[in-house]
C-alpha cells in the first residue's frame, strides 16, 4: 500500500498512519479489520452530506433532502468514489478475495470509502472528516440537480440524447470477474454520435450499466458547461 500517495489523493495527512491501515484492510486479510470503522465511517458520511445539502438548496423539502442524501451515499456512489481514489490498488485482502477479484467489488470498495472517512474522524475529529468529505464530494454535489430526483443515471442520459436527438446509447459486457455466486460484471457505455465512452462495474448488469451511464451523463453535462 503506497500510504503517502493516497493521502495526498485524499488531502489528509494521517498522524497514526495504522488507521489508514486498518481502514483498508478487509475482514479476509486480518482479524484487524475495518468493519468499526465503516460502521462509524457511515453515520459521519450520513451527517455532513445532510448538513451540506440542507446548506445548498435552501427550498428543498424533507422528502427530497433525504432522498438526495440516499442518492450520494448509495453503494454506486461510494464505488464510484473509492474508484477515483484507486483504493483498490490499497486493499489488504485475503487469498481466497484476491482470487475472485475482491480489490474491484462494488460493495467492499465502498465499504472501504466509508471506513477510510471514520479513519480520518479518528484520526483527526469532525472537522478534519467534515473538510475531506466537502472536497471528495464537491463534483457530485455541484452536479445536483433536484429536478431530477427520482430517475436513475440511465433514464437521465436517455431523456439528455432524446432531447438533442441523439441515439441512445450501446452497453455491452466487456468483462466479468469472480465466481460465479459472486461476480463482478465490467459493462461499456457507447454513444458513437457524441464519441462517448464510459465504463461501469457492479455486482449485477443492472448495477454495471447505471455506473457507465451516470460517467456518460456527467461527461456530457461537463462538456456543455465548458464555453
């Protein structure tokens, strides 16, 4: 685990580095592992992105606040982010979850997002938790839209090419990893007329293909924000 490359991907210098350790280390490889942490990981997650949303829309209701929240904090979510940090790369995992590709999980690698924020929390109080949640969520929460509360990426990306009327997009099964009780599918999102293409992986199709349209949503959002 390359530990003083993660950390300056997070913006946190860890003072203990052993809980960094600890929070990528799955329950496979040690009898320290980062169930504690994720648990705590997770209720500090649950509260900042609250806090931040109620900040940000001001005349949202309750019912739309909550399900916003649901929606950063969802497992998709956490993979997606715990991909943008590599964390897989960092993973101690045990033989048997090597083997069946446990570094590229959906749900271990989010399990480990959550346990790296607690980590942080111990490490270094709310405030330190609350400021890194704040820079690794800033794309997500810039890119919310409340209008839109309710669809999966999927529908988003089809209502955003049907209404510039383009064709709809191609997915595909590029890979699968794992046995078979617990595979991991890789799925390619195509849209040729726009030269887009993104991928996704989840423990289902399904979960693979939401991946890979939500990445094809916000590259497309992010091209027509640029002038």
């Amino acid at each position: 685990m390359d530990g003083e490359r993660l950390q300056q991907q997070i913006g946190y210098p860890f003072s203990r580095p052993e809980l960094l350790l600890r929070a990528l280390t799955h329950r496979s490889h040690s009898a320290l592992h980062n169930e504690r942490l994720e648990f705590l990981g997770d209720s500090i997650l649950n509260c900042v992105v609250a806090a931040e949303l109620f900040e940000r829309f001001d005349g949202v209701s309750e019912g739309d606040l909550s399900r916003l929240r649901a929606q950063l904090v969802r497992e998709e979510t956490l993979h997606q982010l715990a991909q943008t940090l590599r964390l897989g790369d960092h993973l101690q995992l045990g033989e048997g979850e090597l083997r069946s590709g446990g570094f590229a999980r959906p749900s271990i690698l989010a399990d480990a997002f959550e346990a790296l924020i607690g980590a942080i929390f111990v490490d270094g109080g709310f405030s330190a938790a609350r400021e890194t949640i704040r820079r690794l969520y800033e794309p997500l929460l810039a890119a919310l839209d409340p209008t839109e509360l309710g669809k999966d990426p999927k529908t988003l990306l089809q209502e955003l090419l049907q209404a510039r009327r383009i064709a709809l997009p191609q997915y595909s099964v590029v890979a699968t990893h794992g046995a078979a009780h617990s595979q991991n599918f890789e799925v390619e999102c195509l849209i040729p007329q726009l030269s887009v293409r993104t991928q996704g992986s989840g423990s289902t199709r399904r979960n693979a293909e939401q991946e890979a349209a939500l990445r094809a949503y916000e590259q497309i959002r992010r091209r027509a924000a640029v002038p």
